[in-house]
C-alpha cells in the first residue's frame, strides 16, 4: 500500500511566491474592467490570500523549488518594505498625519523646559523659589515644576484660581527609606488672586505638622505661594489622617480635606 502521508510544508522561495503573485493581481487587473468597481477591490485582496495556500501547491505540484528559474516571460520582483526615515516614524493610519519620534528619555529625568514640552508646550518661566519650585505661564495657564531628585511637573490650572480643592492639591514622590518605610515629598503652589487682601494658606500633614505657605513676587508683579514637606511613612496612607488645606484672604477662611489618590497625585509627567 502506498504511503498517503502529505509530505511537510516547505517555505515557498521568495522568487515563486512573487511569481504567483503577480500572476493573480495582473488576472485581477484585467478582470477588472468588465465587473463593477466594488469587485476589482474583493479580487485584488482574494489574489493576496491566495498566494499563501498557493505556496504548498508550487512546491509540492511542482510549482518551482529554491533556486529554479522563473517561468518564461515573467519578471515580477518582490516589492521592498517601506522602511521610513531615520527620525520619522509611518504616519498614523487614521489621520495620514506624521506621528512624533519616540521619546528615548524616561519622565522626570529631563529640565523643567524638557519635562513641560508634554504638559504645557510654550510655557514661559513666570516665578522661581530658590533653585527648585518654579511656574510656568501661557496664556490663562500655568504649571509648577519642582526638582527634588525626579522632576515633577504639575497638571495645568487656571490663573484665575477656583475656589475648591481643585487649587490646592498636592503632588507626592515616594523615596524607599528601608525597612517598608518612604520619605514622602508633597509639593503644592499657585498663584495669589487679584486683589486678595491678608491672603494666606497653610497645610496640616499626617505626622502633623502644620506647613505654611512661602511667598514670592514674579518679574510680572504676580505673587505666587508655595509649600513643600517631606516626612516619613510606613507606606500605609490610607490609615494617615488625610492632608488638609487651609486657606484665608479678604476675611474668609476655608478648609479643604484632600482625598488620597485624587487630590494628592497632582503631577502629569510621571506617576505617583
């Protein structure tokens, strides 16, 4: 009895794979003009799945092997990859528009001016404390950055400050101090409101600490505040009291409970 085991696939040589290939599109081409213009589309894309089922029939059909000429009149070459650029990656397939290169550099390592290129693009230094809060203005917007080891770059707010606890949020670095324990750095700051009299704002922390707010005038006349703290935690905040803003000016108080997570995680270039 004869042996009907199919012999094993064998990869189809790239000569007769264009080959083939070829020899379906032309065959869709010409068909093309005595169907209607939604068939031309069905046949192109048919002809390419077949060049694959194809390849078991060339080779064992003898359909051609590694090496063997073309068929007589037949000169259909592969097409070369499209390898774009160097600098430029493949467009976006729904916009057609170029996307930009990657970055190789990982957030929170950069300057303030490189970290804010993702935040607010344009932003123009506005007010600094010392060498490591400073804030950054565009238009009716702006940021604050602070470097203390990772660069950490707030999201965005109004120069007209809003009266919640939006305003006054915090941003939170986590340094490993040993043992399960973190120094945590919390950074808050803005910007003083037009005709605010007697304008103050002070934070309670979960070791307790009572922080209040420094102050500093910009090249543009603006008074911007400012308040950082560091201290130690078992890395267990939701048992901490939470953090509380308050805040005075023109006679009135407010206090402000910021919850964990939403309101303690104000930084856009990086994680908390």
């Amino acid at each position: 009895m004869s042996d009907l085991t199919p012999p094993p696939d064998e990869p189809l040589p790239d000569r007769s794979r264009a080959r083939i290939r070829g020899e379906l599109l032309r065959a869709a081409q010409d068909g093309a003009t005595s169907r209607s213009r939604w068939v031309a589309p069905a046949v192109a894309a048919a002809a390419v799945v077949l060049v694959a089922g194809a390849g078991a029939w060339a080779v064992q059909g003898g359909g051609g092997t590694e090496g063997s000429p073309a068929a007589p009149g037949t000169s259909v070459a592969p097409s070369p990859p499209l390898i774009p650029e160097p600098g430029i990656t493949p467009p976006d397939i729904v916009t057609g528009t170029p996307n930009p290169p990657p970055s190789t550099q990982q957030a929170g390592r950069g300057d303030c001016e490189r970290e804010l290129r993702d935040v607010l693009p344009g932003a123009e230094l506005a007010a600094a404390f010392d060498d490591r809060t400073s804030f950054w203005v565009r238009g009716d917007q702006f940021v604050l950055c602070d470097v203390r080891g990772l660069t950490t770059v707030h999201r965005p707010l109004p120069m007209t400050p809003v009266e919640g606890v939006e305003t006054y949020r915090v941003s939170s670095k986590y340094v490993p101090a040993g043992r399960g324990a973190f120094d945590v750095v919390r950074v808050a700051g803005g910007v003083v409101p037009d005709g605010a009299m007697a304008y103050d704002v002070e934070y309670t922390f979960p070791d307790g600490r009572t922080v209040p707010a420094e102050t500093t005038t910009g090249e543009d006349g603006r008074t911007w505040w400012r308040v950082a703290h560091t201290y130690r935690s078992d890395g267990n905040e939701m048992k901490d009291p939470p953090i509380t803003a308050q805040v005075s000016y023109s006679g009135v108080r407010h206090t402000y409970r910021l919850d964990w997570g939403s309101d303690t995680c104000a930084q856009a270039n990086h994680g908390c």
